[in-house]
C-alpha cells in the first residue's frame, strides 16, 4: 500500500503545485494591470505578496525533499532562495519600470 500512498502524494503535489502556479501567473497580471490611473498602491502590494507567496509554494511542493527538511544549504533550499529571488526581482523590475513610463 506505500506506493498507492506515493502515487497518491505525488499527484496531490503536481495538481496543487499546477493550480499555485496559474494562481501566480494570475497574481503577475494583476500586478501589471494594478498601475492603471485611480488603483492604490494595496493592490500592488498585495498582488506582489500574493505572487510570490504561491510562487514559492509551488517550487516547494513540486521540489523533492530530502527527509522532509529544508535547510539553507542544501540544494533544495538554494532553489527556493533562488526563485524566491528572482520572483521578487522581476515584480521590483516591473513595478520601477511602470512608475518610470
């Protein structure tokens, strides 16, 4: 039965780390439609977090764990800064660039 139970895991990851990436790629075009003239900075901020809060769940269900621990130096704790960060880079990149224009 361990592995109907690891068939099992592994869809429940895929399907919700598929669902947390649609949400985020949702959460970028919210973002760029959030610098239209009358929308409050609240909605910057929060489809920013909210992007990046998916985003990083997704990368963390779709990435296999070793022991079920995340340390900062081990492989899958470097991919979840790095994407975190890259994340976060491109909304910053986005957001200067539109209050630039």
């Amino acid at each position: 039965m361990k592995t109907l139970t690891d068939t099992l895991e592994l869809v429940f990851r895929l399907i919700s780390g598929m669902v947390l990436f649609g949400v985020s790629a949702f959460c970028v075009f919210g973002f760029l439609a959030s610098f239209e003239p009358g929308i409050g900075v609240m909605w910057k901020v929060g489809y920013g977090v909210l992007g990046w809060l998916c985003l990083t769940g997704a990368i963390r269900l779709l990435v296999r764990r070793r022991n079920n621990t995340v340390t900062p130096g081990s492989r899958t704790g470097k991919i979840l800064v790095a994407g975190a960060g890259l994340y976060f880079l491109a909304v910053l990149l986005l957001f200067l660039y539109a209050t630039l224009r």
